[in-house]
C-alpha cells in the first residue's frame, strides 16, 4: 500500500470531509457529531436485514448472528454517542470520521461472521444491468453531438448511483422497488446542482485534447458501474483515453470488488466492438485499489495502482462515499436536506491538475 501518486499534497490530504468535532457554527447548516452517528445508526436496519439473509451464513445461525452483529454496531454507537473520544476493544474508532465508522460497522459484520452480506444483491443487479447495456449504448452511440452524448453519460452516472444500499434513503427506495436507471435519469433535478462544474468539464472535453490516460474510482455494482461507469468509461475510450477501472479489493456494502468487475467487463463487452476492442488492447482495464471500505483514503492504495498510474491525466473519484464524504470539500446529497438542499441533489466537481 501506498500513497495515490497523483495527490497534489500528501502533508495537507485528509480523507475526510466533514469534522465531526467542529463546534457547530450557527448557519452553516452542518450536521454535528450526534446527527452523523444518527446516519449510522439509520444504516442499520438495512444491514441488519440483509445479514439476515446472507446464504453464505448457515441456515439456523443467520438470525442470531445478524442480531449479534446489529448488538455490536448499536452499542459502539451508543458509547461513542456518550463518549466521542472513548477507544473500543477490538476497533479503531479514532478519530471518529465517516472512514472509522464504515470500518467499525464492517468489522462488526466480519465479527459476527459475515464476510459480504450484499453478495447476492450485487449478483442480481449485475446481472440486470447487463440486460439493459446494449440499448442504452444504442441510445448513446445515437446521440451525433459528443457534448451531448457525453452529458447523457454523466446523467447515467449519477442515476446509477442512486442504487447505494449505504445510503438509508437509497437502500428504502430500493426496497420499494423504485429508483430505476431510466426514470432516475429522467427525473434527474434541474440544473444548477449542489456543485456544478458540468459546463467546464463537458466544455475541457470538448476542446480536447482528448485526456491520455484515466483512473476511474468505481463505486457500486449493478447500475452504477454497468449503466453509469461503463458507458461513460466507453465515451472517453472512444475518445482514445485509456481507461483504469479501480475497485475496490474486497467487499463492502453493495460496492463492486475488482474480482466481481472483471467478469461483468467481459460480459459487458460481448456484441460491443468499442469495448470487446478495449478490453483486447488493454486501453481498459480493472485493478485492484487496495481498498476495502465504501470510502477511500487515497494515501493507502494498491502499489500496484500507484505504479500504473504513470501517465494519467485524469481522475475520477465516483460516489456519495469515495467522492464527497472522504475526498471533496463539497456538499453532500444524502445531508442536503440540513443545508436547504434537496435529496438527490447531483454534485460533478471538475478541478484541474494542481500545477
Ligand atoms: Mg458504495
């Protein structure tokens, strides 16, 4: 492991966001320290839920062990509600951030047994996505305009990514069955987003040169890799980009791992030349990031990440988790209601190489 190559200031870089220590500020709108703990704790009937259900777990012990799992998780919330600098046995909670609370809910999991509960999930919604890729590449390649097929693309981004079972909103949506591909992207909201650089970054591709090399932080399986990631990923190949698809290299949530990926590009690629032509001459590829939890701390990424990042000239960071709650200092759509925001709200954040 080591640091992303392509930080611009190791010295300055925090996966972090938000303080959860900041004394509230009247009029800033930010969630303090007990609302954070709140999203976590709202996460857990989700969790729970699902831990219930993972067929990897014997038959007579899935219940009692997902009840231990939610036991664990509820307490360290509870404590930490109390006692916000405390330590847990066992876990490494300080300081308490959005990174040390994924990785205290997943080492409850793993404590209790479960080693990936939204297996079955990400399978299924892999799977039916891979129905729906050829028409909506037909609808893209339809599109003659490249700025407005590109912004077609980015929509598709962020309406895939609406299937984030992390996101307690999300994961009820999902329940009820609704949030799908096609009428999220439709019913993405009106222009101006919550941060809106979709201009300059459509307008930077427009004016070319096309970008090198890319390394795309991918996020959750299902339609936000398979209908937002992919075409988008296909729209900058054809633009002679090489692509880097980083995912994650173990299970977390619904994210998708880079062994989960690779098969699912390959399924992606059949019947589609600009991908199946991609995938042949390496111009796109899957690794591993090193990482193992729904956020990313861009100083512990794969060395073998690092090392092909040579060349890249663009980054994209994708998700509510990767790049907003670790990696932007930016809003936040599941907390924007507290802002005066509105729920769902987009966020694209296009900056420049630091020179
Ligand atoms: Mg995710």
């Amino acid at each position: 492991m080591e640091a992303f190559p392509l930080l611009h200031d190791l010295a300055t870089y925090q996966a972090t966001t938000f303080d959860y220590f900041k004394p509230r500020c009247a009029g800033d709108g930010l969630p303090d320290l007990q609302s954070w703990l709140q999203v976590f704790r709202h996460s857990l009937p989700t969790f729970h839920a699902h831990a219930a259900q993972d067929v990897n777990m014997p038959d007579g012990t899935r219940k009692v062990q997902a009840d231990a799992f939610a036991a664990e998780f509820e307490g360290a919330l509870a404590s930490l509600s109390a006692d916000p600098t405390m330590e847990l046995a066992g876990h490494q909670v300080q300081p308490l951030n959005c990174k040390t609370l994924c990785a205290l809910r997943d080492n409850c999991l793993s404590n209790a047994g479960f080693t990936d509960v939204f297996l079955s999930v990400k399978v299924k919604e892999n799977a039916d996505s891979l129905l729906l890729l050829p028409a909506l590449l037909l609808e893209l390649d339809a599109v003659t305009d490249g700025r407005a097929r590109l912004e077609l693309a980015l929509r598709g981004v962020f309406s895939g990514n609406i299937f984030d079972l992390g996101a307690a909103a999300s994961a009820e949506l999902y329940e009820a069955g609704g949030g799908s591909f096609a009428d999220t992207r439709a019913q993405l909201l009106s222009r101006p987003w919550a941060v809106d650089h979709l201009d300059a970054f459509l307008g930077r591709c427009e004016a070319g040169p096309a970008y090198a090399k890319a390394v795309m932080f991918v996020d959750n399986a299902g339609p936000d890799v398979v209908l937002g990631m992919l075409p988008f990923a296909r729209e900058l190949l054809k633009q002679g980009t090489k692509v880097i698809l980083a995912a994650n290299s173990g299970p977390s949530i619904n994210d998708i791992t880079a062994q989960e990926l690779q098969p699912v590009l390959l399924q992606a690629s059949v019947g589609d030349a600009v991908l199946q032509g991609a995938l042949h001459t390496g111009a796109l590829s899957v690794m591993a990031s090193g990482n193992l939890l729904p956020v990313i701390d861009l100083l512990r990424v794969s060395s073998e990440l690092a090392a092909a990042c040579v060349g890249v000239d663009l980054v994209v960071l994708e998700g509510m988790g990767r790049a907003i709650e670790t990696n932007l200092n930016a809003l936040f759509s599941k907390l924007l209601r507290a802002w005066g925001g509105r729920l769902y709200d987009c966020v694209i954040k296009f900056d420049r190489a630091q020179a």
